[in-house]
C-alpha cells in the first residue's frame, strides 16, 4: 500500500525526503506535545514530567540536530554526515561558552524560547527519539552548539550525567583536545530515564 499525502505539512515532509509513515508518527508526538507544553512553562525540573532520553543516533537521523534541515540539504552540506561521541555533561559545561550555558532556573527558561523548551520537555515524557546536539569547537578553547540547545538544558536539569553529542568530523581533533570524549565508530543508541 502506498502513502499519499493528505495534508500541506506532509507534502513538504515528502518533498524534504522524508518517509510519510515516519513523518505521521513524529508529527502525532509533536501535535501532542504541543498540546502539553502550555502547561509546562516556566516550572522547576522537580515539576516535570517523568523524562525519558531517547538518543537516536542513527545517520538519517543526524540532521534532526540541526532543527528542520531537510534530507537533500543536510546531505549537500554535510556529506559526511557527524561523529558521535559522549561526553559527561559536567565535562562539557566546564567547555561551554556562556551564551550557550544554562546555569539557574532563569536562565533555563529565560534564554531562548520557552515554548521550544516546554515543548523538548514533553516531546521527552512520551519517549520519542531524539538526536544528539551538535557541538563546535572555538579557538577560545571554548565548545558552543550549533543545534540542540533546548535538549542540553532539559538533560542538564534534570541530572543527565553523560550525554551523546555530534560533531562536525573536520572539529574532530579539535574536539577532542577540548574536551574528554569516548568516540563512537558505530551507532549506539540508548536510554537514558530521569526521575
């Protein structure tokens, strides 16, 4: 049987070259979430939702980092695709730049957009998959994130202790000098629960 879209949403996913019965079931978690991140803004991590971090690691996956690229785009610019590594989380907020830092509960709900972040955090109470945010490296010595800043905050709030990051593979040695990190050669996806 094949899929045809019915909407004007899922002929853009098609078009970006993304499967419609993938595209459904993430857009169904969205819609959802959505709905329940109203109520989520601006409360303590202790208030949330129980969290579960699914990292999906796998290569067509790797664009998910850098939010709403689609297929065709990501492979032109990256075609490489992104290494995969872990870090501790205490590692990388020691090498994080401060614009992209989230230290207090202000600051949590104060930089960026706060319905983007109450959003991460109910996307991650119904445990969908979620891609690793992509780290650069600076001269500074310093790492800032090129996508996934809302799921560093939500993983550092409520206590991930280690977390999977992607790295463009030119800033690999970079990297690497930077900050402590157990690099991948293959794809390794876990699950990781708070609360």
């Amino acid at each position: 049987m094949s899929l045809s879209p019915k909407s004007f949403k899922e002929a853009l996913a098609q078009f970006r070259g993304e499967g419609l019965s993938e595209f459904r079931q993430r857009q169904k978690l969205n819609d959802q979430a959505v709905c329940e991140a109203k109520q989520l803004v601006g409360l303590p991590p202790s208030q949330w939702p129980s969290l579960s971090f699914n990292w999906d690691t796998s290569a067509p996956s790797q664009r998910h980092s850098l939010d709403a690229t689609p297929a065709e785009s990501f492979h032109e610019l990256y075609p490489k695709g992104f290494a995969l590594g872990w870090v501790t989380l205490s590692d990388l907020d020691e090498k994080l730049g401060h614009f992209s830092r989230r230290d207090t509960l202000e600051e949590l709900w104060g930089s960026g957009f706060k319905d983007k972040l109450s959003s991460m955090i109910a996307y991650l109470s119904h445990g969908g998959p979620v891609s690793p945010p992509l780290v650069k490296p600076l001269k500074t010595g310093e790492v800032i994130f090129q996508g996934g800043n809302n799921r560093y905050a939500v993983a550092k709030a409520v206590g991930i202790l280690e977390l999977p990051i992607y790295v463009e593979p030119q800033h690999k040695a970079a990297i690497s000098l930077i900050l402590p990190i157990r690099w991948c050669s293959t794809e390794t996806p876990e699950e990781i629960t708070s609360n």
